[in-house]
C-alpha cells in the first residue's frame, strides 16, 4: 500500500514537473515570436491553441504545434497583428504622456484611455478564447465574429478576467521579471477560464 502511495505521489510529481515545463516552452515561443510586435496577436492565439492540445489533450511535439498553429494564425490575423501593435504602443505612450500631465486635463484624458484599453484587453481575451474552440478550418472573419458574440454573451465573466489581467499587469509593472515568464500564459489561462465547460465537452466527447 504505501509503495502504491509513493509510486502514486512520485508520477504525479512527474506530470507536474512535465505540464510546467510544457508550459513554459510555450510561453518562451511565445516571447521569441512576439520580438518584433506585429506578430504578437498571432503569436498569443498560437500559444491558445497549442495549451489546448499540449496541455489539456496532452498531445506530444510542442515546439512543432505551436509554429504550426503560429502559422495558422497568421494566415487570419496578420493585419489584425499589425493593427494591434501600433495601437497598443500608442496606448502606452499615451498613458505614460498624461500620467506625466498634472491637472484635470490630464486626469479626464486618463478617464477615455484607461476604459478603452480595458475593452480593448476584453476583445483580445475573447478572441483567444474563440481561438481556443476554432477548427483548422475557421476563417479570420468567423474568428473575429466568434469572439465578439462571446463578449456579448458573458460579459461579466469576460469583466472579471480583465480585471485578473490588469492585476497581474500591475504586478508586472512593480516586478518586471514576470514578464518573460507570464506574458503569454496569463492571458491564455484566463481565457480558457471562459470556455473552460465548452472546451471539456468537446474534448471529453472526441475521447
């Protein structure tokens, strides 16, 4: 019996062991791919998708999946990838241009800004979360779509993951380390956190 429990506890200190460095290949793919910016977008769905089967199908071959699913996403995303860094450098040039102005010009610009951000972290949370459930043969126009009808269907469950990403992006900001290392895998467990029901049916009923 206690060889039973040892051999137990030791496989499952191996899986964990496993499951963390799966992860963490990942999110290292993704901070390599998202160097140049525009491929951020891609790069974060390619993480989704490839967590989905690495992690929860526990499929072999992470490094080959993700740049294929990289390259699936960027097939749809691209311009969307392109869009999404030049206005997410402006975001923060703008923060930082009115945080440094005093008065209450600068407290009502903060006031439009701030809002808008989190709506827009909102649609990129439920576009991974879209990701997360799309066949190979999704279009990016249907992507795009499914991602909004999720906003629109769970917006108070998509509210609260915003705010778990703003805190994190707070703890981030005092603790720059976490970075590298939460990036990419933040986002994609909170948006698994809104299809996580979905997302165990249909792989409980491919099994």
């Amino acid at each position: 019996m206690n060889k039973a429990k040892a051999h137990s506890k030791g496989a499952a200190v191996v899986a964990a062991f496993d499951v963390t460095g799966e992860a963490l290949l990942l999110q290292l793919l993704f901070v390599v791919i998202s160097v140049p910016l525009v491929t951020m977008l891609p790069a974060a769905v390619a993480l989704q998708r490839s967590f989905h089967q690495v992690i929860l199908e526990d499929k072999p071959g992470t490094f080959r999946r993700f740049m294929s699913e990289f390259s699936w996403a960027w097939k749809r995303l691209a311009l969307a990838g392109i869009a999404t860094a030049f206005l997410a450098v402006v975001a923060a040039f703008s923060i930082l241009f009115w945080l440094s102005t005093p008065g209450a010009l600068g407290t009502a610009a903060l006031c439009v800004i701030i809002p808008l951000c989190g709506a827009a972290a909102g649609l990129y949370l439920a576009l991974l979360a879209a990701a997360m459930e799309a066949d190979n043969e999704t279009s990016g126009r249907n992507l795009w779509e499914a991602a909004l009808q999720l906003v629109l269907r769970r917006p108070l469950p998509l509210g609260g993951c915003v705010i778990g990403l703003a805190t994190w992006g707070v703890l981030a900001l005092r603790l720059p380390t976490l970075i590298p290392l939460g990036s990419g895998l933040v986002p994609a467990l909170l948006a698994w956190l809104l299809v996580r029901r979905q997302v165990h049916a249909k792989t409980h009923i491919a099994g």
